[in-house]
C-alpha cells in the first residue's frame, strides 16, 4: 500500500498530473470516475493567492469525492509561499503540492517552477518554510534538472526528502526539453533506487497507453504514475492501465457512444463551474482526443471549435454519434 504519510493510495496510484486549464473540477471528476486515485488542482500562483485574486481562489475549490487531493501552489519566495501554504490548509486538502517543474515561459520568467532547477538552495528553503508553516503533507512535483548537462534529480529529490517532503512526482525532460523531445526514466529508477530513499516516487512523461504503463512500473520500480497530457480528451486511460495491469484486458478505444456521453458530461459540469462562455473555450482543448480515430472527422470537429452555443455543440454530439458510430475505427 502506497501511503503519502497516513494517507492511502492504493497499492500503485494513478495520479492525474496539474494542467493549467485543464485538471478543474468538472475533469478531475470525470477522471475519478474513470479511476483516477490521486487529483490536484490546477498551479496556482502563490502571490495571488496571498492577495485574494478571486480567479485564484476559485481554483481551491473541490469536494470530499475527489479525495485524496492536493493543491498545487508555484512561486519563488519562501515567505509568501509559506504563507500561501497557510490559506490553502485551510480549505482542507490532503496535501500541497510545490511546482517546481513547470516550464513554460510566464512562470520560469517570475523565478518559479522549472526555475528553481536553477537555484537548489532556494528551491529547499522553500520546501522547508512550507513544510514548517503547515501541518498537512507537502508534496513535490519537478524535472530531472535545467538541461542535458543539468540533471541533479538523484541528488536532489533526497534533499527534498530531507528537507521534509512526502512525496516526490518526477517529469522524465529536463526544463530545456519543455515538453518534446524524448522522455528519458532512468534517472527516476535511479531515484527510486537510491536506499536513502523512504517517500513515495511517481514518474511522469509520455505516459499514453496501458502498455507504457506496464512497462514504467515493471522497469523502474516506481511507486506510481503521474499522467498529464495523455488525459486530455481521454480520462477513460485512468481504467484502460487498471485493466490491463489487474486483469490482462487491453481496451485500446472506448465505445463512442461512452465518449461521446462523457464529452457532454464534461461539457455541461464546466459551464456549471466556470460559465458558458468559458465553459465552451475550456472544452476545446478535448476534443480531438475524445474523437481520436474517427474517419473524416475534421468537418465535425471545426464546427465543435467555432461553435459559441452549448445547446448547438451538444447537437453536434449527438449527431457524432449517429453519424459516425458505425464507421467510427480506432487508430
């Protein structure tokens, strides 16, 4: 059994990894319900948190059902991320979880995320005045290091150890990589390896496929997953690892007419959480992933895109599903 200090995980967690955009209530309910074990938030940025930016707050809203989840917090001020810690504890989460991975531009700009790859000592400090300042675990999400001549991860996921995390999720690229390149894990075996080593270790990158998952597990030893980008549109791959790891059973596609019932799901539960005109933006990134396979689909998925009417895209989704439901073929 995979614990996060008293928390129970399951015997190997599948966790769904914080995507800006992407991992809000309305999906981290849908993957729960496809087997997701482990939810978090979306990043949230610690500064806005410490000055009550509503759009920030809103991100900390969850409910009992998507226990166990953490809330992930970013920035590179140990003080106002200690005290961003404090306000999060207090809406009652499992865990916090520190960003120190992201890389995308806005966020190494600011000195947070992938950034502190860059600044160890302060990556630690931070760590350390989180942990002080709260009584929940502290988790940590990171990269193998700044780049190809760069990568501490061994080293440094022991000091994050001991500087008081519970638990360590490792991205298998480097900063520099951003999110191309090959993903290499066996630095997160070496990681795992290391007997000093007495939290839990989640590897994550280019998880897409109950195949890879089995091979992740079985190769490098680790803990558990952490998937990202291979949810998007396809929160059915939380169940797709379990059968094939629990009973031998490779689902490779789900039936359309569940993809299709999932897709309105999401759709109407977002519009419920953030309004209908965002609610229809945010469910665009889905789309091709929830109608991967499908011959000449691209018709129907520019109408899905462009279309600014829930009553009009859930129209359009019925339609998918007779229209295309006895031609529809997996890739």
């Amino acid at each position: 059994m995979v614990k996060i200090r008293k928390i129970s995980l399951g015997e190997f967690p599948l966790i769904l990894a914080p995507m800006e955009d992407i991992t809000n209530h309305a999906f981290r309910i849908l993957c729960k319900k496809y087997g997701a074990d482990v939810l978090y938030s979306e990043f949230i940025a610690s500064d806005a948190l410490v000055r009550n930016i509503p759009k920030s707050l809103e991100k900390t809203i969850f409910d009992n059902h998507e226990r166990p989840f953490g809330i992930q917090i970013f920035g590179n001020d140990p003080a106002v991320m200690a005290e961003a810690a404090m306000i999060v504890e207090s809406f009652c989460p499992d865990f916090i979880d520190l960003n120190f991975g992201c890389p995308v531009k806005k966020v190494v700009a600011k000195g947070g995320g992938a950034a502190l790859l860059n600044d160890i000592p302060k990556m630690l400090k931070i760590t350390e005045a989180v942990v002080k300042a709260v009584q929940i675990p502290v988790t940590i999400k990171t990269r193998l290091g700044w780049d190809e001549k760069n990568k501490p991860i061994v080293e440094l996921a022991e000091k994050l150890q001991d500087s008081g995390a519970a638990a360590i999720a490792i991205h298998a690229r480097t900063k520099a990589q951003m999110y191309g390149g090959k993903s290499d894990w066996t630095l997160i075996g070496e990681v795992k390896k290391n007997q000093n080593m007495k939290i839990p270790v989640f590897g994550n990158g280019d998880i897409d496929s109950p195949e890879m998952a089995i091979e992740m597990k079985n190769k490098f030893g680790i803990d558990g997953l952490m998937i990202g980008r291979a949810t998007i549109g396809n929160p059915f791959i939380f169940n797709q690892i379990k059968n094939f790891m629990n009973k031998g059973i490779l689902i490779k596609e789900q039936p359309l007419k569940i993809r299709v019932e999932a897709c309105k799901e999401l759709l109407l539960n977002t519009i419920i959480t953030h309004g209908e005109r965002k609610g229809i933006l945010l469910l665009r990134k889905h789309y091709t992933n929830f109608f991967k396979g499908i011959n000449n689909f691209k018709p129907t998925r520019m109408k899905l895109v462009t279309s600014t009417s829930v009553n009009e895209i859930i129209d359009l989704l019925d339609e998918i599903e007779k229209k295309f439901n006895s031609s529809y073929l997996t890739e």
